[in-house]
C-alpha cells in the first residue's frame, strides 16, 4: 500500500523566522520536514499519518558546524555524511563519528540529519548513545525565544520529547572534555550495514591510576527511550577494570534494561549481547 500523494501538503518557508512564526500561529497543523528518511520510508507504506509539512532542508540558520575552546556545536540539519567527515569531531568524538558511519547507506547519510535522528525518538536510533555519552545538550527554539536542555531530559518515554508542536531544535552542543577518555562503539545488527540494530552501545571511561574515575554507559533498543545505564556506572567507578568487577557490573546493567521481543531481535538475544559488550568495554579499558 503506497500514500496519495495528493492527501499531503508541503511549504517550504524563506527562513527560520517565517516557519517558526507559521508553527506558533497554526500550532499542531505543521510539522518540519528536513532529510525525510524516516518520513519517506512512511510515506511509502503509507503509514504516515500527518498530512502538512514545512520544508526547512534549505534553512541555513540550522546548518553548520561551531567550535569553541570548550565546545563544539552541530547545527541540527548537519548530515551524518558531514558529522562524520569534520576533522575535530572525527578526533573528539568518535562515538558519534562511528554511529553516523554505520546508520544506513551512503545515500541515507547524506540525507539524514542528526537533528532528525533526535527528534524521530526511536529507541533503536544509531547517533542518541553517544550524544548521551557526550553529555550533549540541545537548544530548542520558537517564537518565545531559545531555551537550552541536556539531552539526557528531552525524551520523556517512548516517542515522547519535550518538544511542543511550535519548536524546532536549532542546534546540538557537545563539551570538549572526553577526547582524553577511552571510548568504545558496537553496533549490533542482522547486517553490518543498512540495518535498524538489534542493540547500540556507546561507552567511555576516565582512568586515573589504574581504576575507572569516571564512566558513561549507554545502550539503545534495551528501553523505551535510549537508556543511560547509571547502576552499572556506579558498579564501575573507583574500581580497577579486571574480571572481577565484570559480574558485577553485568548485574547491576541486567538490573535496569528492560528489552523486548520485536521483528529484529528477542529480549533474551539482548540481554545477553548487553553482558557482553559491557564485559569486552570493560576488558578494553584493561589493554
């Protein structure tokens, strides 16, 4: 079953100015349209429910990549061809480099936006994990003004986001201050490529004399939202990472996923390679 093209609407306004302005004035009427490939893919099973749509691919006030002595900011329509091509993100943060290089096909990258991966809220999202390891915020905008959140507080539970129909995220913030940390990305997949993951787990961890001072473990497709495992950090921290801290923290991880059966994978499947991958992070922080 396709969509009727017809039954759909799209307006592509001159700047930011004009689409927040139609938001705020037609408040739930209007949603932004940037990459299109979650919506595309919808559209053609004909399972896309909305029917109006901004086109903002073309505004320029959400392009671009900023950096700072203490941050770097990505505008929200950067691709993940983009992200994963910039030279200080390619260094700083690999985490987000590597999730940008394995979400789809090369045409999917050059499309694809991270502001989208954000705001389409899947769980099994590719590029969420290592903002979270990243400690990233995001800056909403509106009529109103700007407000800045950490992106640990915008998904609220399974596709929701603390979003209002009248915002648009303008731009993602990532602090300079993991590039010296140990940093660690699986994705697991029926495929190494073009394929949604059965599991997505990003990790980094601060050594200081031998043990773990500070870590961040986060996983994807375990939860309804993109989890931050804190029982296993805190199983992690102040301890030396040898194999008698493993158990313990795969413990401590097994206690707050919560994974489902679905078309990609089983809970148990999950939940097992979750162990694991915690296990090889650990031993990794060892070598």
């Amino acid at each position: 079953m396709r969509a009727f093209l017809p039954a759909y609407h799209m307006e592509t306004p001159r700047d930011l100015a004009a689409a927040l302005d139609r938001m705020a004035k037609e408040q739930g009427v209007w949603k932004p349209f940037a990459g299109g490939t979650d919506l595309m893919v919808l559209l053609e099973a004909g399972k896309l429910p909305h029917k109006n749509f901004l086109n903002i691919w073309n505004l320029q006030e959400l392009r671009g990549i900023v950096t700072s002595a203490d941050h770097v900011e990505i505008g929200t329509l950067t691709t993940y061809t983009e992200v994963r091509s910039h030279e200080i993100l390619v260094r700083e943060f690999p985490l987000l480099c590597r999730a940008a290089a394995e979400t789809g096909s090369v045409a999917t990258q050059n499309r694809g936006t991270l502001g989208g991966n954000i705001a389409n809220a899947s769980p099994a999202a590719d590029s969420p994990p290592a903002l979270l390891v990243y400690d990233a915020e995001i800056e909403i905008v509106s009529t109103s003004g700007a407000r800045w959140i950490p992106y640990h507080r915008f998904h609220a539970g399974y596709k929701q986001m603390d979003l209002q129909s009248s915002e648009l995220i303008r731009r993602i913030r990532l602090p300079r201050n993991k590039h010296a940390w140990k940093q660690y990305f699986r994705k697991v997949g029926t495929r190494r490529a073009q394929a949604i993951s059965k599991m997505c787990f990003a990790a980094a961890a601060r050594i200081e004399a031998g043990k773990i001072a500070d870590v961040r473990i986060v996983l994807g497709s375990v939860a309804p939202t993109v989890l931050r495992a804190t029982r296993a950090e805190e199983a992690l921290r102040g301890r030396q990472p040898d194999a008698e801290i493993i158990k313990t923290a795969q413990d401590a991880l097994a206690s707050e996923i919560a994974p489902i059966d679905d078309i990609r994978s089983t809970s148990r499947y999950r939940r097992s390679v979750a162990r694991n991958l915690l296990a090889e992070f650990i031993e990794s922080l060892a070598g």
